[in-house]
C-alpha cells in the first residue's frame, strides 16, 4: 500500500476505554502522513460507519464490553466484508494463543497495550507496508509465525466447529491438541496415556509443548484461558 503526506493513510481507531481512544487519536494526529479518519467507542458505530467511510487500517481493541461482537467474530467479519481493510489488534491479552488465533481469524499485526506507544507508529507502518506486524518479544514466544486468516481446518478440511478455539490454535500439533482436548476434559496424563496407548512421559511432554505455545504453564491457568475465550 502506498501513502504520504499528499494521500495519508486512513486510519480509524475502535475501542472501548475512552483514555485509549483519546490517547490513540491524539498520537496518530501528530504523524502527517496518517489521517484518523473514525474513532469508535462499539462495534455497531464501525460497522454502521463503514457503510460510508473507507478505511485503510483498523487499529482494533480485542475485547470489547460484554454485548459486543467477541474479537475473533468481528475480525473475521471484516476481513469478509472488507477484504482490502488492514487490522491491527491492540490488546492487554498478550497470550501467544491470543495472538495465534487473532491473526489467524484475518488479524494483519498485534499490538500489545503494555508496548511503548511510540510502537504504534511503527506496527501501523508495518502493517500498511505489506508484513505482519509483532513485537520482537511475541515473535520470540511464538514457536513459528502465524499466516493471517489460515485459521486451522481439519484433516479433511472440514471446518473444526466441534472443537473449541484453544483446541483449534494453529500452533498445536495435532497430539498436542488431542492432549489438550482431555485436559480440559479433565482427564489426567496417566488416564489420556492409558487412552491412546502411549507412555505417560510421552504424554506429559506433549502436554508441556502445549502449554509452552499456549503461554501458560498450569492446568489453572489453562481452564481460565478458556474460560476467557468462551466469553461473548
């Protein structure tokens, strides 16, 4: 995408801390070759202004306030309905299953709200410029990069609707996501060990991969991850 100080770039900014949005449009105003062009407080205000308004980049609060639209749905909503809209999450989630999923629903960069604001600018840029946009830091966590919308489809290619969104993350192996799938069951690894026939070393390394990706490292944090995801 080309822009400049001649043709800035159209940005708009959706979120639902009034601070946050203050804070954002008075950031982006000072740089001459973007124009924010829509700041929104809801989901309902965007999508009624995108009737009208073209934008060439979303910078996009994950979660919004309960009635809202989840994260995941509104992403892929948009990358649907505006398939030339570039968005880049900003987020205070900064868990490596979020961002996986975020970016494999259509998210182009993720942005975490502990950053430095100066990183703004430069995940925009980045962003508009073609590339997927992360801190050095998610980059680190992340054992391989995510592809923007190739979100996981199952073997058959079928859609995987009868797994939950922390099962379906791109990053677990399929062992892995079996593992997952009887911990959140609540199986221990000597009962998913004796239900696929393998040893429980095997298993609890398995497990530990998982949760490594995942970003967490206890079954406690594991149920209130999902418990998280499962929010509307």
């Amino acid at each position: 995408m080309q822009w400049s100080v001649v043709t800035p770039l159209r940005v708009a900014v959706l979120d639902d801390h009034s601070l946050i949005r203050l804070a954002l449009n008075s950031r982006l105003s000072r740089e001459a070759d973007f124009s924010v062009v829509g700041v929104f407080s809801a989901s309902a205000e965007l999508i009624s202004a995108l009737r009208e308004l073209t934008i060439d980049l979303l910078v996009l609060d994950y979660q919004l306030h309960e009635g809202e639209l989840d994260g995941l749905n509104l992403i892929r909503m948009l990358r649907k309905q505006y398939p030339k809209m570039l968005i880049l999450i900003s987020s205070s989630s900064e868990k490596p299953a979020i961002v996986n999923l975020a970016i494999g629903a259509g998210a182009n960069g993720f942005l975490g709200k502990s950053q430095p604001v100066e990183d703004l600018t430069v995940a925009i840029r980045t962003v508009a410029s073609g590339q997927l946009y992360l801190s050095s830091m998610m980059a680190f966590k992340l054992d391989k990069k995510p592809v923007s919308g190739q979100e996981r489809t199952s073997a058959n290619g079928d859609d995987p609707s009868g797994d939950t969104l922390l099962v379906s993350n791109v990053a677990l192996s399929p062992k892995e996501r079996e593992v997952l799938r009887c911990c959140l069951e609540g199986l221990q690894v000597s009962q998913i060990a004796l239900k696929f026939m393998r040893s429980r070393k095997t298993i609890s390394g398995q497990k530990h991969s998982a949760y490594k990706k995942l970003g967490i490292r206890t079954d406690v944090e594991l149920f209130r991850l999902q418990h998280n995801l499962d929010q509307p």
